[in-house]
C-alpha cells in the first residue's frame, strides 16, 4: 500500500517544467544587452515575491494586499546594512551604527532581507491572523499604507520620501535566476508538506478543517511567515539590481503588478506563479516600449500611448478573471495538467467486498473504555430555547441514533458537543474530563470528529488528499497520513476513487467522503450529521455495512443523526428523540417506535402500524 500523496514522477514533473521556463528566460536575458538582462533580473525579482504571495494566498484562499511590504522591508534591510558609509552620513545620519557597520555580502544581505520580512510577518500576522477571513484583505492593505508611511517620514533612518542612492549593485542575472529556481522548489515543497495540506483544506473549508483539529490561525500563520521572507528575499535581490530605493518602489504600483501576475498565472499553483510573471512581465515591457510611439510586427503604427502598459495590466486581469478565473495555469501543477477533471463516478464493488476489506485489516483505533456525555444541555437563540436540558451519553463502540422533527435541536446539540457552540447550561465530558467550551480543533485532536450536512468537500484537493488530512489535521506525518487515507477509502468502497478531486465526486460520494476524512483522524467518537443524505439505495446499504464496520474494528462511538429512521433502527440499538429541545424517549429501536410520545411528534401512526405489521 503506498504511503505517498504524489508519485515521485510527479513532484519531479511538478518542479521541472517551471525549471525549465526559468532556465529559457535566463537564455533569453543573456542573448541581448545589458538593457534586457536588467529587466530579466528584476522579472526574477518579482518572481520570488510573487512566490511569497502563493505561498499564503494561493494555499489559504485568502487575499493580502499587505505582502509587498515585507518586500519594502526586506529591501530596506539590505540596503541599509550594505550603504556605503558616505552615502549614509548624507542619506541616512539617524541609522544606528551596528546596522550601517554591518556591510554584510551578497548573500547575507539577501538572508537579511529575507530574515526582516519573515521577522515582520510574525509580528504583524500574529493580530492579523486571529481575524476574519474577511477582514484580513482589509487589515493587510491597511498595514501596506502604514508601512509606507512610515518609511516616507523617517527620513534620518530611511532617507525619507527621497528615497536612498548608491546603494551597491551585487544581484546579476544569474544569481536572481537561481533564487528564482529556489524559490519555486520552496513553495513546492510548501505546498505538498503536511503543513500545507492543513492550510489549503483550511482555504477550501475553514469550518470543515476545524472540526477535524486544524489549527486554522496557526496554519495561517506559518504560511504568513514564509510568505513574508520570499517577499522579503525577493525585495532584497531587487534593491542589490537597482541601486536606489524608495518607498514608492514597493506600494500601491507593485502590489497591482505582482497581485496580476499571480491571477493570471492562477494563484492555485506555483507554475502559475512562473507562467503569470512571465507572461505579465513580457506583456508588460512590450507595451512600455510603445508608450513612445512605434510599431507592431512592423504592421500597425501608433503614436505616443501614455498608460498603455497600466491599461495593458488592466485588460489582462478582467480579461482573466472573466475568461479563465482559475488563471492560464487552471490552478494546476505540471504533473496535474492532463488529470481528467472527471464527474463519473465508478460504482463501489458492493458491501460484500467492505466487509472482506474490514475482516482483513486491522483497525486504525481501538475500543477501550470511555463515553461522551452531555449533561444537563441548555440554549437559547434570541429567546427561542433550542436545547432544554438535554442529557446524552454516547459509550465507545456503540451507535447512538439521535431522531426528531425538524427544529427539534439535533443539529445544535451536535454543534454544542463539537465545540462549535457554547451552551448558556450545562456541561460535556470525553472520558470523564470536562471539555465544556474547547474549541473545535482541540476537540477533534482529542478524538471527537464530526461531518456535517452538508458534505464541505476540500474541491480542489484529490479524495486522498482530503482524507489524509484528517490524519494530518491528527499529527500523523504526510507518508503515515496518506497510508490511512488509503486504508479508510478502502474500507468504505471507494478506494478507486482516490485520485479524483473530491469537487467532482457526486453528492451522495462527498457525504461518504467526510465520514472517511473524520475516521482517518483515528477518533474516538464520530458525529455524524445526515450521511445518508442524497445517497441511492445502494449507497444506503454500502453505507450500513461500513458504520457496521466502523463500529467493529474503529472502536470508536457513533452519534447518528438521520431522517432516514430505517436506518437508524437498523444500525443503532439505542435510538434517542428530540423534540422541541427537550428528550421525549430514549431506548431501543422497538420501544421508540412504540412510544406514543415519539408517534405523535415525528413517526406518526402509518410509521408506528408499518413497524408493528
């Protein structure tokens, strides 16, 4: 059984193409003159920068317009250690001396620049990250107009609004290349670690990666971080081509550019980092050229063209967005790019074959004493009581059917066992400890997992990718993660599917697909919201024998909650109902169909006749 996410075939694939279009622009900027192969280089610049970006927003889904920044910073850092000390008594008379004295090399001025960014982004990401996925575009755009505020009027330390001069010119071609190359193979490597699997599942759905113990403001954080020193090298290689700086050279001009180039070449993937720089840049310098005036192919002849380039850059990211949102890479690698993007689903081989695959492996957990307890559960929503009291009790290796009507409280009692609600009374315990408003994720690493209503796919990751996130989300290593991933699919029937994004899966596959990523994590208690929810019969009846399974070699407690009462009587010898917030009968699946109580308020009598016949 592989414990790979990715072939070895593939990650290889996956590095070299970008490689190789690094390597033919590098050609390119040594066949002309000095003119060109100083654009190239500062194309190499923006490349690495544009790599930081990937790193946080192509991973997480969330937008920063703050990551240019770390380049101002990172720039800022080398050049100040590298001035020249007649350059500093005029520029910069307020620098400390440990900082003008430093004179570091080339290559640790570029780590200095590097180590400032990431130094910066830890500060400043550790508040940002704790907000909304909402608000952290905003917060980060706000502290880009900070940033250059304050470079713009520390004149005795920065040079001021001026900007500084004679700064030292040590980055050439070749060396931004190869920090362009290492660039790429970092955030490769970022992307497919067990960290960045956390943090793309946390982008494709933050409530989903919570309930499984993702850290979703740590995640965040980590690629914050390395965003910023990307940036941060990135922006140091440039001042080292340029020679001069202000703050103007990293503000509201280059977060436009390196944010196209990014949505152009599709911000899912670092080839589309390669592919949009590329393609940004050269679009861009050609339209430069004739702002002046000239001609085209030697066809076409305009005039001068002030702004052609910014319209240029304009037209290139609506002409994207609208024509191809996922960017000219479709948010792919080069390994992904002939993957079939197929809907089709091949049938499961049967519950015969589950239950063989069940009786062969051995059980990722196993059962041993312990229970999960409600007690006493009260809330309430704007005066409406939703939960009156409740009390449950779920013991390890045994399933739970949870019942009732619509609004009777079933959703929200699970929610408040998951963490992802407080109650106004009572109290939850796991195995005798009270865990009464831990979040989610600390529950889930403590061994609840839960699925949801509604299936909260990870779309853009394969059905093993999103599984083995579950026992990553768990602390199990990448190899260990994806081996239990594949051990899971395969004992619910659906092992062929794990190379197929999981956004393609038919609903009814999505549902089996969430109970798998919450079983991966090796739980000692499963939640689960509705799974039957959308599947045919014979998925129901897949579905019955692998809980059947589930229950025997798991070893871990089901609370099942489903409209589908066949199927929990089938499955669960105690079956509790909920009506109105309160418990109205509680036992086995003959007394709870008998209980007036329960015929009135949810069976009803032709339910209650066809049990009884």
């Amino acid at each position: 059984m592989s414990g790979e996410l990715r072939s070895r075939r593939a990650a290889a694939t996956s590095l070299a193409v970008p490689l190789t279009l690094i390597t033919l622009a590098l050609g390119v900027g040594e066949s002309g003159g000095a003119a060109l192969e100083a654009t190239t280089t500062l194309v190499f610049c923006n490349l690495i920068i544009v790599c930081g970006l990937q790193v946080f927003i192509g991973n997480s889904g969330v937008y920063s317009f703050g990551q240019v920044a770390f380049a101002a910073i990172g720039a800022y850092a080398a050049a100040l250690t590298t001035l020249p000390a007649a350059f500093v008594s005029l520029q910069t008379p307020g620098l400390p001396a440990i900082v003008s004295e430093a004179q570091p090399g080339p290559l640790a001025s570029a780590l200095i620049g590097a180590g400032a960014g990431a130094l910066l982004a830890a500060l400043v990401g550790l508040a940002l990250m704790r907000t909304s996925t909402l608000a952290i575009p905003i917060a980060t755009f706000a502290f880009l107009v900070v940033a250059y505020n304050v470079l713009a009027n520390a004149e005795a330390v920065s040079g001021g609004s001026g900007g500084l001069v004679g700064i030292p010119r040590t980055t050439g071609l070749v060396t931004s290349g190869l920090w362009a190359a290492g660039a790429v193979a970092l955030a490769l490597a970022f992307k497919f670690s067990a960290l960045g699997y956390r943090l793309r599942a946390s982008g494709e759905s933050e409530v989903a990666a919570r309930s499984l113990g993702i850290g979703v403001v740590r995640e965040r954080l980590a690629g914050f971080v390395l965003s910023g020193a990307l940036c941060g090298l990135g922006g140091a290689l440039a001042v080292h081509q340029s020679g001069v700086l202000s703050p103007a050279s990293f503000y509201f001009a280059a977060t436009v550019t390196t944010l196209t180039m990014l949505i152009v070449g599709g911000s899912g993937s670092v080839l589309g980092v390669v592919v949009g720089t590329l393609a940004v840049a050269s679009v861009n310098e050609l339209l430069r050229s004739l702002e002046e005036g000239g001609e085209i192919l030697g066809l076409i002849s305009i005039g001068q063209a002030p702004g052609l380039a910014a319209i240029g850059l304009g037209v290139m990211l609506l002409g994207t967005m609208i024509a191809r949102p996922e960017g000219l890479s479709g948010g792919r690698e080069a390994d992904e790019l002939g993957r079939r993007q197929s809907g089709t689903r091949e049938k499961a081989k049967g519950a015969a074959r589950v239950s063989q695959r069940l009786d062969r492996e051995r059980p990722l957990a196993s059962a041993s004493e312990g229970r999960l307890q409600a007690r006493g559960i009260s809330l309430a929503f704007s005066g409406l009581q939703v939960l009156d009291g409740v009390d449950l009790c779920l013991p390890r290796g045994e399933a739970l059917g949870l019942i009732g009507p619509n609004g009777a409280g079933k959703t929200t009692l699970v929610n408040v066992l998951s963490g992802f609600q407080a109650p106004d009374a009572g109290r939850v315990e796991m195995d005798g400890v009270d865990v009464s408003g831990l979040p989610p994720a600390r529950l889930a690493r403590a061994g609840l997992a839960r699925s949801f209503q509604a299936a909260l796919p990870f779309p853009r990751l394969s059905a093993l990718e999103s599984v083995a996130v579950g026992a990553m989300a768990a602390g199990h290593g990448k190899r260990e993660a994806a081996a239990r991933g594949r051990k899971v699919l395969e004992r619910l029937g659906v092992g062929e599917l794990a190379a197929q994004p999981a956004g393609s899966l038919p609903a009814g596959t999505q549902r089996l697909l969430g109970v798998a990523r919450a079983l991966a994590s090796g739980p000692r208690y499963l939640l689960l919201d509705e799974p039957a929810a959308g599947l045919t019969e014979s998925e129901r009846g897949e579905l019955v024998v692998a809980l059947r399974g589930v229950l025997a070699e798991f070893g871990c407690g089901i609370l099942l909650i489903e409209h589908d009462v066949g199927l929990v009587m089938e499955l669960c010898p105690r079956v509790q109902v909920l009506d109105d917030g309160v418990t109205v009968a509680l036992g086995s699946p003959a007394e709870v169909q008998a209980d007036p109580r329960v015929i009135e308020a949810y069976l009803g009598s032709s339910f209650a006749a066809g049990a009884h016949a």
